[in-house]
C-alpha cells in the first residue's frame, strides 16, 4: 500500500491538475459536525490584514463545512490568496505546462531511467488505469507518478472538485484572486528532483491508496490537531532519500509564499489566503516565516 510519505505528498501535487470552476455542492449542505481547521490571523507590519487557512487540496464531497469564524473573515475580505492564481489558470493550460516541463528528450525514454523492477510494475498497473505505456515512455517519473496518484485518488473519492480551495472559490468567487507561485513554479519543484527520488515516488505512486492515512490526514485536519498534521506529513524529513523532497515542497516554498504575501499586502488591505494545510505547521512553517518578517501571527481561536 502507499506509505503516509506518498499520501501527504499527493494531495498538494495532484492539486496541479485541479479544473478551475468545478461544481462543488453548497457548503450549508454538507456535514453539520463541529470543525477547526488550523487557521492563523495575520497583521503585515504596514497594517494590512490577512486570514491563512490551512487546506486539504482534495476531499469528499462530506468531508468539511467552513466553520463560521472562517465564512466571517471571507466575507470582510476584499482578495483571495491561493497557492496559484484560479481564475488565471485553467485545467488544459496546467496539463500542456505540466508535459511541456515533464516531457523526456527524444532521445530518451522512462524505460531507461528507471530499475527494472519499477518499469515491470508500471507495465503490470498502467493498463489497470486506462494509461498508455508507450505515451507514459517519453514522461519523467515525476509526471506518471502525478498521473497515477490522481487516479488512485479519484477513485478513493477525493476530487479537487470537493477541496477547500474550490469550495472556497465558489462561494466568493466575484472576488479578486491572487497566486502565491506560478503553476511553473510549482512544477519545477519536482522536476529538479534526483532520478532516485523521482523514482521512488513512483514505485510508492503505483499501489494502492492507503485508506487509513487518508482518512487520518482529514481528520487531523478537521480538528486541526497540529500535532497530528506534522506526524503524518512531516514523517519522512529525516529519510535522506526523501529529505530533500520535503525540503523542496515545504521550507524552500514557504519563504516564497510568504516573500509574495508581503508584496500582495502591499496592495491589498484585507486577504483570504489558502494554502496546502502542511505550510501552517512545523519550525519552518509559513506562519513562523511570516513572524520572522514582522508581522503578528495569531492562531484563529473557535468559540465553543
């Protein structure tokens, strides 16, 4: 079965391939039970205001209700923060980016960079998925192993479709929306990995999804339970094969999320900022980077 270290890294990176403008079923008609995500109340040192709320990228369509702390401070907010731009992205132009930057030389084929072993395995599962292996051969690891945590994924039930971002796009929608990166940004993060890493992560992306992690990673979230978070996510920083992966998806990226909220607060007085709920936790985390740079960080706290 995949490992915790795949699960946490699947739903930021299938996250990519989001459709913008899906539907997502009304929030009011989801599960009434309590929730808390992690959520942090920012002040710039020029003043302006910000609310960060940590994100799952993908869900069922139950999974979460936005708790009315959260729905207030959308409503005050005049922009929406997300990790990239929604309303400037959509599905076909991050998938034509997505093979522009993950598409092998014509001189080479995935065959050739991986151990036999794996390239046994993908032949044996590619077929399982409706994929082609001949055009899966000319794709870095990196990019077949997004295509099949995708589908994994999907077939477990959780859609972007149903993800906080989303959910949160259609309920204030008309708003102006902002990205943190660029989707290039964001894929160049794993096609700078090593050849060993980049296989690894598709030889764990070819079993099946591990039900119990998942539904672990939801619910750590729900009750924003930091502790849990950084258990699950956070259990392969010291692997040194997979250290660097970390390295690349969180600390690197977070001092880059929070260079460019800086600039957006320079213009906006008032933001929704959404990111993957791994940013908000750990010694290197996006608040903590924030608070280095001067602002005031404050943990939302739930009325009860």
């Amino acid at each position: 079965m995949i490992g915790s270290r795949v699960v946490r890294r699947a739903l930021p990176l299938c996250a990519l391939l989001a459709a913008t403008g899906c539907a997502t079923p009304d929030p009011g008609a989801r599960s009434a039970q309590r929730i808390t995500p992690l959520a942090y109340e920012l002040v710039a040192p020029n003043g302006s205001r910000a609310l960060l709320l940590g994100s799952i990228h993908l869900a069922r369509a139950d999974d979460w209700v936005l708790p009315r702390p959260i729905l207030e401070a959308l409503e005050r907010s005049d922009a929406l923060v997300f990790e990239i731009d929604l309303a400037r992205t959509s599905a076909d132009e991050m998938m034509a980016l997505m093979l522009d930057v993950g598409v092998l030389p014509p001189d080479r084929r995935l065959r050739d960079q991986l151990s036999e072993a794996t390239w046994h395995l993908l032949e044996e599962r590619a077929p399982q998925h409706g994929l082609s292996l001949d055009a899966l051969d000319r794709l870095e690891p990196w990019v077949v192993a997004l295509q099949f945590m995708g589908r994994s994924l999907s077939e477990a039930g959780f859609e972007t479709e149903h993800g906080v971002e989303q959910g949160v796009w259609n309920v204030a929608g008309s708003k102006p929306v902002r990205g943190l990166e660029t989707p290039l940004e964001q894929f160049r993060v794993f096609d700078q990995l090593e050849a060993p890493l980049q296989e690894r992560m598709l030889r764990d992306a070819l079993a099946p999804p591990d039900g119990p992690t998942l539904e672990a990673l939801v619910n750590a979230w729900r009750r924003g339970d930091v502790v849990a978070l950084e258990a699950i996510l956070f259990e392969d920083r010291n692997d040194p094969l997979m250290a660097p992966l970390h390295q690349a998806t969180y600390p690197r990226r977070n001092l880059r999320m929070a260079a460019s909220l800086t600039n957006i607060l320079l213009e906006v007085r008032h933001a929704f900022v959404v990111v993957g709920v791994g940013h908000l936790v750990g010694k290197r985390s996006l608040p903590a980077a924030l608070a280095r740079s001067g602002y005031r960080v404050e943990r939302l706290r739930y009325r009860r």
